[in-house]
C-alpha cells in the first residue's frame, strides 16, 4: 500500500524537478543571450515553452507527429530569443563597444559564437518547416546579423571620404574652414565697430568747425 502511494509522489517530484531545473537552465541561456533580466528571460523561455507545447498539440493529430515535431518544436525556442536580441540591439541601443566599431572588427563581434549558432539552426529548421531554399534562409538569418555592422562601414566610408575632401580642401587653399569662418567674424565686427564710430567722427567734425 505504502509503495503504492510512493510511486505516484516520487514521479510527480522528479517530473516537477525537472521542470524547475528546464525553467532555470533556460531561463540562465536567455538572459545571457539576450542580455534582459531575470524576471524577463523567465517570462520569454515560458512564453517560448508554451509555442512548442501549442505546435506539438497541433500537430498530434498528424501521422508524421515525430518528423514534424522534431522540426516545429525548437523553432520558436530559436526565434524568440534571436530576434529579442537583434530588436535589443538595433532599436534599444544595448551594443557593446565592439559592435560599435566600423570594419572587420565590428562585424567579428556581430559574428559572435551565440549569434552563429542561432543563425545556423534558425536557417536549416526554417528550410525544413517553409521548404525553402537553405541557402536563402542563410543569407536572411546571417543578413539579419550584418545588417547593423555593414551599414556601420557604409557609414564609416562616407565620413572618411568627406574628411579626405576637407583635408584636400585646406591643402589646396591654405586655410580651414575655421580660419575662414574666423575671418569673416572678423570682417564683420570690424564693419560694425566703423559703423559705431561713424556718428562719432560726426560729430568731432562738426564741433571743429
């Protein structure tokens, strides 16, 4: 009777461990990937778990349920985190210094080890569920990744041109714009002092007549 009763309870614990232990493991990965909080990694992983469980619902009353699964199930645990990190980075500003920089370093940051991972099985599972092209989905996932970094250098090109084209300017006229701006304040404030002085000189004149 007493193993009876046991067996239920101790299935119902190991069951709930296990559950504990998915929910801080995955809540851990979020929140290092994506860089959110705690409370929020948690909410994401749940709402994560929730799309699998909902996909594995939907595809029970299908024949090919285990081939099917085994691709739909960790799309979402895949998606959501990928694209919490590129909307954190591209709209919330949250970059690091290296990611901030224009060239091949910025764009080896951008190709971190997280980030490839993510683009790599994001790329194949979404060939497998759309029935796609793979290299496609590549060139979307890993676009998604670059995109911030190459317009960083198209970017960094353009201002290197326009300084190239100030520094020409001042060797070909000897002066910067500074200098130039300098001279015509100077010009000015000289106008106007002449133009103050003028009733002056005026009146000097007409007391010596």
């Amino acid at each position: 009777m007493n193993h009876e009763l046991q067996t239920p309870f101790l299935a119902a614990l190991l069951i709930a461990s296990l559950v504990v232990v998915g929910i801080l493991a995955g809540t851990t990965i979020y929140r290092r990937y994506t860089g959110l909080t705690r409370g929020q990694s948690a909410l994401l992983w749940l709402l994560a778990i929730g799309l699998c469980i909902g996909v594995m619902i939907f595809l029970g009353h299908t024949n090919d349920f285990i081939v099917a699964g085994s691709i739909l199930v960790p799309f979402p645990l895949l998606v959501l985190p990928f694209g919490v990190r590129l909307y954190r980075k591209w709209i919330g500003g949250h970059l690091t210094d290296a990611e901030k920089l224009p060239g091949i370093d910025g764009v080896r940051a951008w190709l971190g080890f997280g980030n490839v991972i993510c683009a790599v099985l994001i790329a194949i599972d979404a060939s497998l569920v759309f029935r796609t092209s793979m290299p496609a989905m590549f060139a979307l996932t890993f676009g998604a990744l670059l995109a911030y970094p190459l317009l960083n250098m198209a970017f960094g090109l353009r201002q290197a041109r326009a300084d190239s084209s100030r520094r020409r300017f001042v060797q070909r006229t000897g002066k910067s714009f500074a200098t130039a701006r300098s001279r015509k304040n100077f010009r000015r404030g000289k106008r106007r002092a002449f133009e103050r002085a003028r009733p002056q000189r005026a009146a000097t004149a007409q007391t010596r007549r």
